[in-house]
C-alpha cells in the first residue's frame, strides 16, 4: 500500500505534516500548529460542513493534540461524529474521543447513550468500535449504564468482541471493583472459551483477582498448571507462536499468576514443580522473549514453595543472564538475583564480581537496578560500604526523584544497621548535605533524638564524647555555604545544646557561629527560630554556672532584629532571651537546666498554681467559672450546640466555609417579643419561634447585662474555640523512650557482636579504598563478605527461637515432595515460610560465632590477640586472607596513613578516642566487659532503631 | 500494565501517543519533554530500560524513531520489548516495509492497529494473523463506504452543477 495520498487526505493536511516534518526547531512547529489550530476552528464553526471533511478536520486535531496542544474546541465535534451511521466516520468519531477524553471529561454522559446503541448493533465491528471506547470512557458513574451489555457480550458468537469484553470488565473492576463483583464466575467461565485469544484475555482480569484474594482460586491452579502445559507442549494454534516460541505471552501471564498462587502454598506449589521444570528445559536463551519467558519463571520459582531442583535452574538462568553482554539481559539478571537471595543469601556470593561490573557500569539504569540489589542484601558486615556507595552515588545525580528514594534508603540503612553511632553520624551528614531539603523531616528528629539520649544514662563518657564529635563535625560543616533547611536545623539544636559542653569552644565562639547562620538565612524563619533558641541555651548555661554573659554586637543586633520581625514566634523567642539575661543564675538553672533535653516536662493540667489568683478575685466579686457542658447546658440550643460541640473536640482552624447567616426570621414573630438583637451575632442555623421562647426565660435569672453580655459571649466562645489548645511545642523532638529500651533489648547481645565485628570491616573498607589496585575484588569481598559475617547474621533468628526439631523434620519431606511430587504425604508437615528451610540448609553452630565476635574484639582492643582473630577469619572465606592481612596493621598503623584523605583521618581518630574510652572502661569494669557491651548495645538499639521500621527489610534479612 | 504509548524520532518529534492512564494535556507534554531528553539520550549498547518517577520506561529504536511504553516497576520488561517488536511486526505486514514516513501520514491507522493489540493498556490480542484478519475487516467496510460516499458525491456533485 502507498504510504502517501490515497487515503483520501486533502492536499493541505499533507502539507501540514510535510512543513511539521520540516520544522527546524520546536517555536517553529509551535507557530504552524498555531496557524492550523485557528484555521481548523475557523472551518469546523461553518455551517453544513459535509461529513467527510468533518472527519478529516477530526483527523487534523487529532495530529494537533497529539503535538501537545489543545485541541478542546473540537471535541463536542468528535462527540458529534460517533452518533454518525456510517462506520467510517463512526469509528474516526471513536478514535478521536478515546484520544481527547479522560474517563472523568463532562462530554462523556453525551457518548454513552450512543454506546449503548452501538453495543447492540449487529455489526460486530461497530461493537468493537464501541468496546474499545468503552474501556477508555467509561468511568465509575457510567459503568451501570453499559454493565448489562457488556456481560451479555461476553457471549457473542465472534471472538473478537468476546475477548473485547472480557477486557472491558477487567477495566470496570479496576475502575470500581464493587461494580463487577457479582460478575467473577463470568472470567472463570471464560477461562474455558475456546479461542486462545479470549482465555489468554480473561487472564488479565484473573491476575488482578488473585492478587486481591489468593485464597478463593485455590482451585484453578489445577487448571491453570494444564493450561500451561498445553501453551507449552504447542497445543495452541500455530498463529500464536512468536519467534517459534508457543504462544510466549500467554505464557508469562500464567507464570506470573501460578507465582501469586503458589507463594507460600506447599501443596499449590507441589502441582507446579513438573511444568516449571519442563519450561526450563524448553527455554530458548538465545531469543529475547526466550529469555522474558524464562525471567517469569525464575520470578515464580522464587515465589513459590521453594524446590531446590527448580531453584538450581533459577540460579542457573541468572548466572546465564549475568554473564550475558547485553545490557538488558544483566538487568534482568540483577532483578532475578535480588529475587533470589530472599531464599537463599549464598547465591549472591558466585556472582559478586559480576554485581561490582553493573555497580562500576556507565549505564545509570544498571546502576541503580544493582543498587536496588545491595539495598537488598545489607546487612551489618557491609552497610558501610553500601551506603558510601550509594551516597557518592546521591551526589552525582540531579534526578529530585531518585534522589529522594535512595536518601531514604541510605537513611533506613543507617538506622537499621550502624556499626557506632559515630559512624552515623557521619553518614546522616553526608545525606543531609545533598540531600537535606528532600528527607522526611522525622529524620532529623531521630539524629537530633539519637545525639541527645547517646549511649543511655550509665555512661556519660561516651555520650559526651558523641555529642562532642558531633559539635565538631557540625563546626566543621558551618562553613560550607550551602546546607538545607533541615540540616542547619539539626545543626542549631545541637550547637545550642552541647555546643560548650565540653569546654572546647568558647560561648562566645558558638554564640557568633549561630549568629552567622541566622545571618546567611535570614529568610528561613525555621532556622532562625533555631539558632535564637540556640543562643538562648548556651547564655542559660553560661548564666548558670555563673559567668558573666556580654552578647555580641552582631547577637544584640540578631536579637534587635527578630524582636521587631513579623513571626510572632520569632519575637516571643527574641523576647524570651532578652528576660532570660536579666535574670539570676538561680532562676536561669531551673528555667533552662542543662543537657535536660530528655527529661519529661510536667504539665499541670488544672493550672493550680493560678488557684490562689483565682480566689482573690472571687474575693473581689467575679463570677466563677462555669464549666463548658454545664454553661452550654443552661439552654437548649439543639443544633447550634453539637454543631459547635463537634468543633470543640476536633480543636482545630475550620477549614470549610462558614454556614450562611439564615435570612431573619419573619419579623412579625421574634424581633416583637423578644428583644434580643445580640442573637444574630452568631450564626444560629435553624433560628425557630420556640426555642428563642425559651432564651426568655433565661435571661432575667442572670444579671443585669446579661442581654448584652450574652450574645458577647457566645460569640467569644466560639472563637476560642477556633483556636484551639494551645500545644506545647519544643525544639526538641525528642521524648522518653524507655519503653523501646526494654523492647529491643532482648537482641543487644548480638547486635553488639555484629557491631564490633564490622569495624573490622571498616578498617577494611576504608584502607581499600585508598588502594586503587584489586579495587573491584575488594570491593565484592566487603559487599559479600567473609561468611562469618554471613552465619552470624543468619544465626539471629535461631538464637531467638531454636527451631531445630521441626526445621530438620522438614528437610526430608521437601525433598520427597521432588521425588514423588505427590503432595497428599507432605500434609502432614505443617508449611512454613521459606526461609526456614534456608537456615537449615546450612545449619550452623550457634556457639562458635558468638564467640568469634568477641575474640574479633580483642583483636581490636589490643594488638596482641590479633593472630586469633586473623586465623578464625582466613579460614572463613577464599576472598578474605588479603584483606584480613590488611587489618593485622593494628589501629597506629591505620592513624599513620590518614593522611590520605581529611575525611578519613577524621574518622580514623574518631574510632580511635572510641577505642580509648572502650579500653578504660574494659580496665575499669574488669571481668564485667560483657556487661557494658551489652549496655552499650542496648543504647544502640535504641537510638539507631527507627521509630516506624521497615518491616519487609526486617523481615527479609532475618527470615 | 502499560500506562502510556509513546513514538518519538531521534530527533525529539512526537509521531504517536496513547494514553492509558489519565494525564492531562500539560502532564503530556511535560512527560514527552522528559522521556525524549532522557531516552534519545542513551547510547546505543546500554539497557533499552529507564527508571522513571517509580515507574519503568522501556523503549525501543527502529531506524530513527523510538518506541516507548511506560510500565508498573513490577512488570516484566522483556515482555514489553517483545510486545513493542510484536506492534512493529504487525505495522511492517501493514504497511508492507514499514517506515517513519508511513507513520507521520497515517498516525490513525497506526492508532486503529494498537488498539486492536493493546487495549486499556493490556496486551489483547498475540496473534498477529488475528489482528490482521480484524484490520483487514475493518478496511474492507471503510473501502466500500468511501465507494458509496464518493458515489453519492458525485451525484449530489451532478445534480447541483
């Protein structure tokens, strides 16, 4: 067929995409576009235009639209076009609006009767004209007016419009699940149909039921498992092959539904086993929808009951896909990886170097699927690592969105996983710095929480020695000129609460830092809010201990300044500072105690310190107060009162519109009898003769103004109302958390463990990075670790719970499920979620590595036990001897080379003044070692456990 | 499922879009803007994959124009490949040979054949000789109404001379 004229385009549309086609630049496009936007509305408002222009005009808004202008003018004529008779224009009046219109456009009630209409004619081309705009048009509203048509049309004795149906019903129940529910037997039924093009339809509804209610299709996995086996043993017609692959999507559709089937489902599962099999062994790698086929079932088998026959396929397929050169075939494979580690951790480790090449590769979208993977398989042993990586990462992209997303990750990360609090620190830094305006303002929270509660109450060396490190850092950082909103929030706080702690730096010294952040932000009123406070706190203290405070000029000034500002948060801070100097040192120590940032603040509610006040002024002749439900209680204002009681208890700013005053009342009945004007000051709904009868009464019980003062104080009250409680607010987000202590103390032994075992790692990771050479093997090794580090990890949830008995009894019936794949004889064994079966895979002593860590640690603590721990770990892995050979420099050696970078070395100290105090404290406490690393651990727990944890990573990496 | 359709050429024009989920006209265009500058900017060996705002683009280049779909993050990307090769397939039996020039004249009858594949943003149909057969059908009664319509034309043409 030619591919220009001859389809009956006049000669001036041709022209019209011959000059689009020829535009040099988009302003140039944008002018034609323009040009023929008002010839077209020109020519469509002329009366009696014949139908086939109109439709080749339809034709030209479509191209319009399409280029990204408004062509709305135009759409009543599409609407217009779709009542036509004849099909032709009938079906370019379909196209245009299906084009033009979203579901939830005003013009589609106009439509919908002519879609009724079509849906009944004996064309079956009109009807499928009119199924296909069905499943664009029809929304929520419109879904019952075409409902009992399309159900009907399910069976029409042509495929095409039975398979058009099936997919329109699939949109309802997407659109409004309740509109069709009643209609579910109708996709089970067409499952049964006999064009393959209607069952292979009817499984797209089928897939989104299941995912909604597993349980109720436990029954159709029979059904399904022999359908696909037909799909695959090429029962099909020969048409639905695609490149000699029988019928491929049919295929991947089935997967992806037998995957939601058999999650966790022994018995649904053991159906399974034989087909998968066989699809793997039919699969063909060498085509691309081969390969889509096989990435489905690497998806199912890692979904489903897991089948260790199956699986070696899956990780056979994966390597296959990792190994390949192609760049979408590596994705693939990363995703696959990622899916499969969940059952079983050990098969990252073959394909570490593999991962580190996607890691390293220019291409952004292979980064960040493997990104996504490490996400995945952190663990204690290698966050660090993870999360430099993914923050060097964070820095060089400008993508708002992507941003956002691993910031949040690197967050969780930390959280979840920080080997000291230093380190986190450290890291919780460096996410701000680049992407402080992006994180969710919770988390500085916690960081400031974290700095604030440090170790826990018994050792106040080491929480001082935090807060000092971060007092430095945080000086350090003041310089950059850059820093988010947030960030310099967090900064402020902990300036102005520990900034001259320590007594390293002046607070004149801090006071000046602050005044110069205030000064750099002067339009954030958030941050300056912060640092008023700030200074406020570090003159408090100083006042306190009885030095004698001289502010600033350039702090008189802040203070002059923010007095007068428009923020009355501002002022009543600048004000609350100005009464705090003048103030003795008494008075200021109770005022503003010091470092008492977690300490509960006692409210009284009944404010009876005011008591006294409150008597002599009873004394003096004022009415007492009247409680609200016994004031409101005097009278009887039905409407009026819940409406105002239901505004009381939400205490909030209203935000809907105000209810119109009602018109008066006729004049005739209250006005006359009742004197009472003041009324009509508050809105009253529903003002009626008898309860303003009522008011009468009332009103001479009380006192002489009382006409006055009642409409007054009604009106009062309804404002204080508005307002609200007054909420207590404090820089400080930080509240008790002893609850939590207790709560997550029962694992601190062995997150301690973990902890101290990954600064080895840390060392590791570090030095590598300053030796280019063996980079990428260094890399994999600390990414994946010496298995130590791995059965330690995976030795958590079996320390918590001993499941020995019924895991071993477990093994044994798996295994006959693949001999016999016949499921009656595993009934008997109680199914249980995957991983189970993974820790026994690999049953490792619960006693050695709880060991391990603590001889690790006198490795740490003093050169002299290093040998042991060097032994323990070159036996562990093949990759870690030269590592390990790495850490024998004990910690001076690793002081001596942080020259290499300013950052390194800073934490090179950092770790080495920890190890300082853990020395003394070990001397001190002598055989109670043990005991303060549990502390130690317990405080950790607390304050890098996030407060709303993942639940899936938890869940996930214990099992 | 698909969310939106996308055809553009290597030079950034618009040859085709279909959208199945609801944008309004200015999300359309600030997504083209997007997508053209991140996927014509991609070389030719990397993934034919974008990550994009939570969702995944998958594209494909033919000659110089680009085939785009935007997907769910969980779909199977490979599949979509196929599924745009499988829509190329069916344009090339067509059009016979096709090219970018078929395309730019007539975007409809590009449209009525990927709606005859896709629908609501589902594969519906992978049988080519299926689609085929219904496109063919559908030709067939245009064919004999422009016969008609140009014949009553013509008299009403003779009758007001």
């Amino acid at each position: 067929m030619g591919s220009q004229g001859g389809w009956g385009q006049s000669k001036e549309f041709l022209d019209l995409v011959k000059s689009i086609g020829e535009a040099r630049s988009k302003a140039e496009e944008d002018r034609i576009i323009l040009r023929e936007i008002d010839t077209l509305k020109r020519r469509i408002a002329e009366p009696d235009v014949p139908r086939r222009k109109m439709k080749e005009y339809l034709i030209r808004l479509v191209y319009v639209e399409m280029l990204g202008h408004d062509a709305s003018f135009g759409y009543i004529h599409a609407v217009k076009m779709t009542h036509d008779d004849s099909l032709l224009l009938k079906r370019t009046g379909y196209l245009a609006v299906t084009l033009f219109l979203n579901e939830d456009h005003d013009l589609i009630i106009l439509i919908v009767n002519t879609i009724q209409k079509d849906l009944r004619s004996d064309n079956y081309l009109i009807v499928c004209a009119a199924l296909t705009a069905v499943c664009k048009l029809i929304n929520e509203e419109t879904i019952p007016a075409v409902l009992p048509q399309v159900v009907e049309l399910l069976g029409h004795s042509k495929e095409a419009v039975r398979k058009k149906a099936v997919l329109a019903l699939h949109r309802f129940y997407q659109r409004a699940p309740n509109s069709v529910s009643h209609l579910i037997s109708n996709f089970r039924k067409r499952l049964c149909d006999n064009d393959p093009g209607v069952m292979g339809a009817t499984l797209c509804p089928l897939f989104d039921l299941i995912k909604e209610d597993i349980n109720s299709y436990k029954d159709l996995v029979v059904s399904f498992v022999s359908i696909l086996k037909q799909v695959a043993e090429r029962r099909l017609p020969k048409t639905y092959d695609y490149h000699q692959m029988p019928a491929p999507f049919i295929q991947i559709k089935l997967l992806k539904i037998l995957a939601l089937l058999g999650s966790g489902d022994k018995q649904a599962s053991g159906h399974m086993y034989t087909i998968l099999g066989d699809i793997f062994r039919k699969s063909e790698p060498s085509s691309n929808i081969g390969n889509a086929v096989l990435y489905e079932c690497i998806c199912c088998v890692s979904s489903i009951f897991p089948n260790p026959k199956l699986l070696e396929a899956a990780v056979e397929a994966t390597s296959r896909f990792l190994k390949s050169d192609s760049h979408n075939l590596k994705y693939m494979g990363i995703d696959a990886l990622g899916r499969l580690i969940k059952i079983n951790p050990d098969i990252a480790e073959e394909h570490q170097l593999a991962v580190i090449d996607c890691l390293e590769d220019p291409d952004d979208t292979l980064k960040r699927k493997t990104f996504e993977l490490l996400y995945k398989m952190t663990k204690s042993s290698n966050v660090e690592v993870i999360v430099d990586r993914m923050i060097d990462y964070m820095r060089s992209i400008n993508d708002n969105h992507y941003k956002t997303e691993i910031a949040s990750r690197c967050v969780e990360l930390a959280e979840q996983f920080a080997p000291s609090n230093q380190w986190f620190i450290q890291t919780m830094n460096k996410v701000f710095e680049h992407a402080g305006d992006l994180v969710n303002v919770r988390v500085a929270h916690n960081l400031m929480r974290l700095i604030a509660e440090g170790f826990g109450e018994d050792d106040e060396g080491a929480d001082s020695q935090l807060r000092s490190s971060a007092v430095d850092s945080y000086l350090c950082i003041l310089g950059e000129p850059k820093l988010p909103s947030v960030f310099l929030q967090v900064i402020c706080w902990v300036l102005g609460e520990y900034g001259t702690t320590d007594g390293k730096y002046s607070a004149s010294y801090i006071i000046g830092k602050l005044c110069d952040v205030a000064e750099a932000h002067s339009t954030d009123d958030t941050v300056k809010a912060y640092t008023i406070s700030a200074i406020m706190k570090i003159c408090a203290f100083e006042i306190a201990v009885g030095r004698k405070v001289e502010l600033l000029p350039e702090c008189q000034s802040l203070i002059d300044e923010l007095s007068a500002s428009h923020s009355t948060d501002l002022q009543q801070r600048a004000y609350e500072l100005q009464a705090l100097l003048g103030l003795d040192s008494q008075a200021v120590e109770s005022v503003m105690p010091s470092d008492a940032s977690c300490e509960d603040i006692e409210i009284d509610k009944n404010l009876s310190f005011l008591d006294s006040f409150v008597n002599q002024s009873m004394e003096k002749g004022a009415r007492p107060y009247i409680p609200e439900n016994e004031r409101s209680g005097m009278f009887n204002i039905g409407n009026f009162r819940s409406q105002y009681q239901h505004e009381a208890s939400s205490h909030s700013l209203r935000f809907e519109a105000y209810e119109l005053p009602k018109p008066s009342p006729p004049p005739t009945i209250p006005q006359v009898v009742l004197p009472l004007p003041t009324t009509d000051l508050v809105p009253v709904p529903e003002q009626t003769y008898p309860r303003e009868t009522h008011h009468a009464p009332n009103l001479p019980s009380a006192t002489d103004a009382s006409s006055v003062d009642f409409g007054v104080k009604l009106r009062l009250e309804g404002v204080q109302r508005k307002w609200g409680r007054p909420t207590y607010s404090s820089p400080s987000a930080s509240s008790s958390s002893s609850t939590q202590k207790t709560a997550n103390g029962a694992t601190h032994l062995d997150g301690r463990t973990v902890s101290s075992q990954t600064r080895d790692n840390f060392y590791d990771s570090r030095k590598q990075q300053a030796e280019v050479s063996a980079e990428k093997q260094k890399l994999a090794a600390s990414l994946f670790g010496a298995s130590t580090a791995k059965s330690e990890k995976r030795q958590l949830p079996t320390h918590k719970t001993p499941k020995g008995v019924p895991t071993t009894a477990e093994k044994p019936a798996v295994k006959g499920a693949i001999s016999s794949s016949e499921p009656p004889k595993e009934k008997t064994v109680p199914s249980s979620p995957p991983p189970d079966l993974l820790d026994l895979g690999e049953p490792t002593p619960a006693s050695t590595p709880s060991i391990d860590p603590f001889k690790q640690l006198e490795g740490l603590l003093g050169p002299t036990s290093a040998p042991s721990a060097i032994d323990h770990s070159s036996a562990a892995g093949p990759k870690t001897p030269d590592l390990m050979a790495l850490y024998t420099d004990t910690p001076p050696a690793a002081v001596s080379s942080g020259s290499l970078n300013p950052e390194l070395a800073d934490i090179y100290t950092v770790n080495k003044n920890s190890h300082g105090t853990t020395n003394v404290a070990a001397m001190n406490k002598g055989q109670n070692r043990q005991d303060s690393l549990q502390k130690d651990a317990t405080a950790r727990q607390v304050g890098v456990t996030p407060t709303e944890n993942n639940p899936s990573l938890f869940r996930d990496l214990l099992g | 499922m698909i969310h939106f359709v996308v055809l553009i050429s290597r030079q950034g024009k618009v040859r085709l879009t279909k959208w199945y989920s609801p944008y309004s006209q200015k999300e359309r265009t600030k997504v083209i803007r997007e997508l053209s500058g991140m996927i014509l900017a991609r070389g030719p060996k990397l993934c034919n994959f974008v990550e994009w705002k939570g969702y995944k683009v998958v594209y494909r280049r033919y000659a110089s124009l680009y085939f785009c779909m935007c997907i769910d993050a969980d779909d199977n990307e490979l599949e979509i490949l196929e599924i745009i090769h499988h829509f190329v397939e069916i344009l090339d039996r067509y059009f016979g040979s096709v090219c970018e020039l078929d395309l730019i004249f007539n975007f409809h009858k590009a449209y009525y054949i990927l709606d005859e594949i896709l629908i609501a943003g589902e594969l519906q149909e992978p049988s080519k000789k299926t689609v085929a057969r219904l496109i063919a059908a559908q030709d067939a009664l245009v064919e004999t109404a422009k016969e008609q319509a140009s014949s009553i034309s013509n008299m009403i043409a003779q009758a007001t001379k």
